[in-house]
C-alpha cells in the first residue's frame, strides 16, 4: 500500500512539471509571437506605413495583454499614440504638397483618431497636439468647402472649428464670407459675424485678423450701400454708409458715397460737408480725388455758388471725371477762362 501511495505522489509530480513545463514554453511562444509583430509593426512605421503599423501594434499588444507580457504592454502603450500621432502629421504634410479637400479630410481624419489614440492610453502630448490641430482642419477644409460652393459644410466644419476653439478669431471671419455667399442681401446676417471676429481678434491679440475683420465689414457696407444707390433706395443706403465709420473712422469711400447721395436727393448742405471730409481723408492722387471734387462741385452748383463750384470742377478734371467735368464747366455754368481739355 506504501508504494502505491508513493507511485501515485511521484506521478503528480511528474505532472505538475510537465504542465508547469508546457505553460513556459506557451508563454515563451506568446512573447516571440508579440516580438514579431512588434518589430514588423516597426518596420511598417519606419516606411511610412502608419495605417499597416497600428494595425499591428494592436494585434502585438492583444498577444501581450492576453499573455501578462506586462514589458511588451507598457512598451506598446507607449509607442502606439506617437505613431498615431506620425500618421496624422504625415497626412498634413500631404495637404501642404496638394492642398485639396479629400487631404484636408484626411489629415483631419487621422489627427481626430491620434487625439483618441492618446486618451486611450494617457499620452497628453499627443492628445495636446491633435486638439491643437483639430480646430484648424475644419477651418482649412471650409475653405475648400467654401471654394466648391459647399456652403452648408463650409458652414458645418466653421461651426465645429468655434465650438472646439472658441477663440478662433479667423473662422468667425470666414463665417461671416460664407454667410454673405448664403444669403447676399443678409447684411445684419453676416455683419453680426465680422462683428464677433472683431471682438475675439481684439481679444487674443490676432493683429491680422482684426484689420482684414474691419477692412471687410466697411467694404461690404460700403458695396451694398452703391447697389441700394443704384436701386434708388437712399435711406437705407445712407444707414450703412453710417455704420462704415465704426469699422474704418476716416473712410473717404463712405463719405464720396454719402456725398454722392445726398447730391441726388438735393440735400446741397449734406453733400457738400461730406464731400468736404471725403478730400480730407483722401490719400491718393488727383485721380483719386477727382470723383470727389466732382461731387463737391455738384453741391456748389446746387447752393448757387457758382465760382466755388467751377473751382471744385477744375480739379475734377482727370480720369474718368474728365468729360463730365469739362460739360458742367463749359455747357451748365460757363465757367469764364475754361479751357476744354483733357488732363
């Protein structure tokens, strides 16, 4: 009976390190198989492969984790966000060389998945830089949008860049491009959006942005106010020639315009004080001023002040203004020692 007590004890040992025999040579199979995806996944990476060498560093890391390689895990973790993260400056790269909007979807593509990537595993440098990138994609790829006449996507990707960045002083400036395109004769529409690149760009110091945000609100109250001219709609005209001085205090532009309106409805008095600070913030040539002068002497002619009126046509004698100035000085006032002639 001892020996067979002792037979079955010895066969149990056999067992046990036969077994504990196998789960090493298991978990050495493991381990070389985790090595061999990770170094192919590395190969993958260093040509530029990023989509092929994530995929593998998944696959070396499912290997790792379901095998307790703890060494090859932490390794993996730690290498998988900053591929992710080469991949999606690769992508933007190739956006600089061909600046289309599939590049620009794809870069943005990849940085949203390295941001993932990063969270997943705690790599806050990686997650730092893709959100950084994030809110420029959308707006790159709405001007893209913008050009193809995409204007509700143009429009999407804006709204996402502000609501991720709400500092984003440029994409306000371009809401307020692709609103005008949406709805031309929106003037509040689109102003409101000039408006608001105006108060972020002042905000955080965005010196460009400001300036082309002012430049481009006074231009555009400036060009609807001609077309309401045009349409003999003045009232409404002079309102927004008004509104130009909160964008551009000394525009000579706005002041001609009201000078030219205010000749039309005969308020001489209006149109000669405008006319007036039109020439004072004037800085070009006598072309430039000659439209003007020309304005100008349309309100002296209309006050009666003949010799002030042909003084004002003479120097509106140049460029475009030429003809007509000439026919004011020689046909309707008779302007004494005018000569007829061209400058």
């Amino acid at each position: 009976m001892k020996s067979f007590k002792l037979l079955v004890s010895l066969f149990a040992v056999v067992t046990l390190t036969l077994v504990a025999a196998d789960q090493s040579h298991a978990q050495d199979d493991a381990r070389a198989a985790a090595i061999q995806l990770y170094n192919q996944a590395q190969e993958q990476a260093g040509s530029g492969n990023f989509t092929n060498a994530m995929g593998l560093f998944r696959d070396a890391l499912d290997v790792a984790r379901e095998n307790n390689i703890d060494d090859i895990v932490t390794l993996i973790e730690e290498t998988l966000p900053k591929v992710a993260r080469s991949r999606a400056s690769s992508a933007y790269r190739d956006y600089q060389q061909q600046r289309t909007r599939d590049n620009a979807t794809t870069a943005l593509e990849y940085f949203s998945e390295a941001q993932e990537v990063g969270q997943e595993f705690g790599d806050q440098e990686v997650v730092q830089q893709a959100t950084a990138a994030i809110p420029q994609l959308h707006y790159i790829r709405s001007i893209h949008e913008f050009r193809d006449e995409d204007y509700a996507a143009a429009m999407e990707d804006l709204d996402t860049a502000i609501e991720l960045n709400g500092n984003y002083a440029v994409a306000y400036y371009q809401k307020a491009v692709v609103s005008k395109a949406m709805n031309p004769t929106d003037v509040d529409g689109f102003m409101q959006w000039y408006d608001q690149a105006i108060e972020v760009a002042q905000r955080v110091n965005d010196t460009r942005t400001l300036n082309n945000s002012r430049e481009g609100a006074a231009d555009e109250l400036i060009f609807r106010a001609v077309t309401l001219k045009d349409e003999r709609r003045y009232d409404r005209a002079i309102e927004l020639l008004n509104r130009v001085e909160n964008y551009e205090s000394q525009s000579a532009d706005a002041h001609y315009r009201l000078a030219e309106i205010h000749n039309l409805r005969g308020n001489w008095d209006e149109a000669l004080n405008e006319a007036r600070m039109a020439l004072d913030y004037e800085s070009g040539g006598v072309t430039d001023k000659a439209k003007i002068y020309f304005e100008l002497g349309m309100a002296y002619k209309g006050l009666g002040q003949k010799e002030n009126a042909c003084s004002a046509f003479e120097n509106a004698r140049y460029g475009d203004f030429t003809d007509p100035a000439n026919h004011e000085l020689q046909f309707e006032l008779k302007c004494e020692g005018h000569t007829p002639t061209g400058r």
